[in-house]
C-alpha cells in the first residue's frame, strides 16, 4: 500500500519493499509509536503511523505518515 501511494502522482517515488520496511520498522521500534488501520469490507484502505511525544505539560500525538 505505502509503494502504491507514494508511487503516484504528485509524489512519484521509486520505492522498493526493503527500503519500506525498514522505515515503518523504525516507527514500530519507537517507545510512544502508535498507528491506526482503516479498513473497507475487510480490506485496509489506509494507514497512519505516529508517535507520542513529550512536552512540558504532558504528551502530545504527532503524525508522521498517511496512506
């Protein structure tokens, strides 16, 4: 899904599955990684991935990739 989408226009990189797994694999090594699936009659039709960061007065959820 990640090639698919960031294969196409406007973006138009050539990504191959290594490269992929390897940076999703450094969000999920991550403390505070979070990610979220949506799904379509059993089918994922997207994702997010995330990460809860630190602040002064608490914590805070910054998104780092969609698709």
């Amino acid at each position: 899904m990640y090639i698919a989408a960031y294969g196409e226009a406007p973006w138009n990189e050539a990504l191959d599955p290594d490269s992929v797994r390897r940076y999703i694999r450094s969000f999920t090594d991550m403390d505070g990684f979070c990610a979220w699936r949506l799904s379509v009659e059993g089918e994922i039709a997207g994702v997010a991935l995330g990460v809860i960061v630190p602040y002064t007065e608490g914590a805070f959820l910054r998104i780092e990739d969609l698709c």
